[in-house]
C-alpha cells in the first residue's frame, strides 16, 4: 500500500475543495463571503481553502467567531481563531450568547433535553444577524461529509422531510435576510481534515464538546464511524443515495415569515431563538 506524501496529500484536499467550489459555484468573483470560524479543524481549513482560492478570483472574506459560553471549551477554539485568522489576514468579528442574550450556554441547557439544541438555534441566529448586518452574501460553513450525512440520518430518523431542503454544498436564497449558506468541505472526509490539521501542524482546536455526547448526532457518528472501519466507503454511499434523494426532492417549496418578536426569518410566527428565550425567562 503506497503512502502518499505531505505534499500530495495537500494538493488533493485542496484541488477537492476547490472543485467543488467551482463545479457547484459557491463562489463568485466580487462577491462578499462571511465564515463561520470556531476554531476547530473544518473551519481552519474552510479559512484555509478559502484565503487560497482568493488567488484564483476576487472576493472578499471575513471570519465571524460565536463564544457560546462553554466553561473550560470554548476560549480554546477561539484563541485558535484568532490565531489562524491573524496569520491569514483575515478580519475576525467575535459575538457571544452573552453579549446578545446575557446568558452562557452553561446557564440554561438544561431547560431543554440536549444543549444542542439551543447552542445551534442562537449560534445560528447570531451568526445570520452579525453576517446580515455586515452585508454579505454568503455565509461558509465548515461542514463537512461525516457531518452533512449525520444531519442528514437524523432528519430521516426523525421523519422530518422538510429539513432535506437545507441540505448540499449550497443553499440558495429564500428570505432577504436570511444569508444564504455554502459549504466547501462538503464531500471532503472528515478524517482527511483532521489528518490536514495534523500533518500540516495547524494550530486547531480539537477537544470534543463536553456536551456533544448527550445528542444523538454523536450516536450516529459512532454508528458510521464502526460500520465505515467494517464497510470502507459506506459513508460515500449514502451521500451518492442522500444525492439522489436531494435532487428528487429538489422542488420542495420553502415558505419563510418574519418573527413577530425580532423580525427574523422563521417559518413560523415566532423564531425558535424567541420561544427559547421565552422558555428561559419562565424557568429562571
């Protein structure tokens, strides 16, 4: 079995990315693209991939960090921010759920049954806002292969079909103030990233969530992980199969409204970030 090189293997994950930038044109030359930057090894190499490809068209780049308020966690991911974002010249804007909600994550997870489920509804909510507010057209995600298949089972597993629309490496415009998402690691395996990061010695942040093993994205995760050491390629299987099932699924109308509380897109009257503070303020 030949081993490839330092060299080689940096020139495939970064010629994989770059294709599918092109072939699925998250990208155009002038636009305006936001990156959500935790600090962990997607989004380093998202940074990475994307300050490389400004060689090869003109666009501007930001970075945007959210401090979710995780004791002991999170200010490693976001030193490792800073860092990589100083080293690439890239402007980095920090929010926190404290600066816009005056509370930490670690105040009020348990008001519901994982701590995902509000980390990812206010992470994404500051994350829209702050990037809406900047003005720019898209938002780059670190998403990679495992988790768009995990993402993807879990809405299966949940029988929740209308989430399939906001699947695939881009997510067109639905609402004027909802930023549209891309995702260049999206066929790019999660294990080639974290092999990037180490060979490459990239200053990343790589502990787990404390929470994350609660969630049942972490169940699916090891289930994957064991049957892909049993099954080599089972996990590109079921993204060529989820591929088929987007594409299928591909005329699936999405409606979105205001919130009658924050303005904010939501497909109900009032946005999940809003019921959740509601929750919070009756449970405190």
């Amino acid at each position: 079995m030949s081993v490839i090189s330092k060299k080689d293997f940096n020139e495939k994950i970064f010629n994989n990315i770059e294709n599918l930038i092109e072939n699925k044109k998250l990208i155009e030359s002038g636009e305006y693209v936001a990156l959500a930057l935790s600090g962990g090894k997607d989004s380093i190499l998202t940074l990475h991939a994307l300050t490389k490809y400004q060689e090869k068209i003109d666009f501007d780049l930001i970075a945007i960090s959210v401090d979710e308020g995780i004791d002991g966690y999170r200010s490693h991911g976001i030193i490792s921010a800073r860092n990589n974002a100083k080293k690439l010249g890239v402007t980095l804007i920090e929010k926190s759920f404290k600066e816009v909600y005056d509370f930490n994550l670690d105040d009020i997870y348990f008001n519901f049954k994982s701590a995902c489920i509000p980390c990812g509804v206010f992470r994404r909510n500051i994350l829209n806002k702050t990037a809406y507010d900047e003005g720019v057209d898209k938002i780059a995600t670190g998403h990679n292969l495992d988790d768009e298949i995990q993402s993807f089972l879990m809405s299966f597993a949940r029988g929740d079909v209308l989430k399939f629309s906001k699947f695939g490496p881009k997510l067109d415009i639905i609402h004027p103030k909802l930023i549209p998402r891309i995702k260049p690691l999206w066929n790019t395996l999660e294990k080639d990233v974290g092999k990037w990061a180490i060979l490459n010695d990239i200053d990343v942040h790589l502990e787990e969530c404390p929470y994350s093993n609660l969630s049942l994205r972490a169940k699916i995760k090891e289930f994957l992980n064991i049957n892909e050491d049993k099954h080599p390629g089972l996990k590109k299987n079921i993204m060529e199969s989820f591929n088929k099932i987007l594409t299928f699924d591909s005329q699936i109308p999405t409606k979105l409204n205001n919130c009658e509380r924050c303005s904010e897109p939501t497909s109900s009257n009032i946005c999940k970030a809003c019921e959740m503070v509601d929750l919070i303020s009756k449970d405190n």
